[in-house]
C-alpha cells in the first residue's frame, strides 16, 4: 500500500499509522506488511480463477500453465494495478460462467 499517493491517501496514511502505534511498528513496516498481504491475495485470487477457468473449459491446462507463468514474471512497472483495471475489464478467459460484470 503506498500511503502517499492515491485516492484517500491520508486516510490511509492514518489507518498506516494508527495501526503502527497499536503495534509498536514503524508505519513503513505496516505498510510493507500490507502490501505483502495484497499481493498475496491478488496473486491467490488469479490463481484460482484461471484454475477455474480449467475446471469449466474455458482454458486448458497449457493455456492456465502460460497465464500464470506471464503473471509471475509480468512487468512491474508502468502498468495500472491489477485491482484498477480487472474489475471492469477482466480478460474474457479468466471471466467466471454467468458473469456479467466483476465478479472477483
């Protein structure tokens, strides 16, 4: 979590910080546990989703096999967020059956 950029920057930079008093943590120690936290969650949730997508054919193992190889090895820098961008515009294959909108 960057808490000095973004929307509600200092309301996170509040929550960052109030957390870190409770704790006896530096801020940055929590928001380095928090960005930790998010990604490994985000990382969860697309694994399971292609997995997903296996199990109902709409991708095959291989395929699952090079999305998740692409997504481990993705560029890091200059691309929008994952959770800015697949909310309204995930890709058609990793899209769950019967869904019509974001269904994370």
């Amino acid at each position: 979590m960057d808490i000095e950029h973004g929307r509600g920057s200092e309301h996170k930079k509040e929550f960052v910080n109030k957390v870190a008093e409770k704790l006896g943590m530096s801020p940055e120690k929590v928001s380095a546990a928090l960005r930790d936290v998010r990604k490994e969650r985000i990382d969860q949730a697309i694994t399971e989703r292609i997995q997903e997508s296996v199990q109902n054919g709409v991708i095959t193992q291989v395929e699952a096999d090079r999305i998740r190889e692409w997504w481990k090895n993705r560029p890091r820098h200059g691309l929008p967020s994952v959770a800015a961008v697949w909310p309204r515009h995930e890709p058609v294959l990793l899209r769950r059956p019967n869904c019509t909108g974001a269904c994370i």
